[in-house]
C-alpha cells in the first residue's frame, strides 16, 4: 500500500512537469467568453466540500460579476492550485473568503503568513517554505509555480502577499474583462 502510494504521488508530479513543460512551450488554448462567477463557483465546488469536512468555512461572494475572455482550462487550473493551497493551509475553524474586488479576483486564507523572505522564492518550482515541508500537508512545491506560468501566459497581473488581521495569505488577480 505504501508503495502504491508513493507510485501516485510521483505519477503526479511527473504529470504536473509535463503540463508545465507545455505551458513553458506556449501551447495555445482557445479563448471564450464566461462569467466569472459561473466560472469560480464550479472550479470551488469541490474545495467547499473538503473545507466543510476540515471544519473551514469557505466564504464565496462574486456579486458584481462580470464577463472575462480566456482559456479556461488553464485559467480554472491556476485558480484551483490557489484553492488547494488555501483548503491545505487553513486550520480547522479558520476561514477562507473568494470575492471579486475592484476587477480583481481575492483569495484570502486564515493561517500562518509566509515569512517575508520565502515570498521571492514561491514560485519556483519545488519550492516548499519552511512550514509546508510537512509530507502530511505540504504539497510537491509546483503548485504556485504552475499557476504563475498560466497567468503569466495568459498577461494577467498578479499578487501573494500576507495579511495581518487576522493572519493569513492574500492571492489576487486583476481579471481581464471581455
């Protein structure tokens, strides 16, 4: 069982390599209208059910929607690998709010602020700051990495910073309307 286990866990990360492989080749996606809230609400959905069983509440509030013009499957990758890390990192009865702010798309999280000088160094790939080196909620450090390549890809600005009250994390993209 254990070495099943570690055969999935690497069959992941060879997966994820090979997909960032093609993002770095610029392998291009076909672009549509959607709504962002449609879009968010469905990409959260299955983050809201793990949330609920860690006891986290999961905050949605994109009133204000509007349309955006992307690639989807890129763009619902790079926002689950930011829901993911929010969902692994929040401790049980901590909080994690998605809301649209001012074009932009905010996902905050309650738990420890990533000490300022791993900031610089989050988004390279492997990358693991020093309280996600846990194998138990650590994931394999390519997550943001992903999500960096895909929103640079697709010129949208982006932001990860720490909150201070109440303590946390803050990932905000500012959204392209269509």
């Amino acid at each position: 069982a254990k070495c099943k286990e570690q055969n999935d866990s690497l069959g992941d990360i060879i997966n994820e390599i090979l997909d960032t492989t093609k993002l770095d080749e610029g392998v291009p996606q076909e672009k549509r209208d959607v709504d962002i809230a449609t879009l968010i609400t469905a990409v959260a959905e299955p983050y809201g059910l793990i949330a609920k069983a860690k006891g986290i509440v999961l905050d949605i509030d994109l009133s204000g929607s509007f349309t955006v013009n992307l690639p989807v499957l890129l763009f619902e990758k790079a926002v689950s690998n930011v829901l993911a890390n929010a969902v692994a990192y929040t401790e049980e009865g901590g909080n994690i709010l998605v809301y649209l702010d001012d074009g932009r798309l905010v996902l905050e999280n309650e738990c420890t602020p990533i000490e300022p000088e791993s900031l610089s160094y989050l988004y390279e790939p492997f990358y693991r700051p020093e309280l996600a080196r846990n194998k138990n909620t650590g994931g394999n450090g390519l997550g943001l990495y992903i999500t960096a390549t895909i929103l640079k890809l697709l010129g949208m600005e982006y932001s990860f910073t720490p909150t201070a009250s109440p303590p946390g994390m803050r990932f905000e993209i500012k959204l392209i309307r269509a």
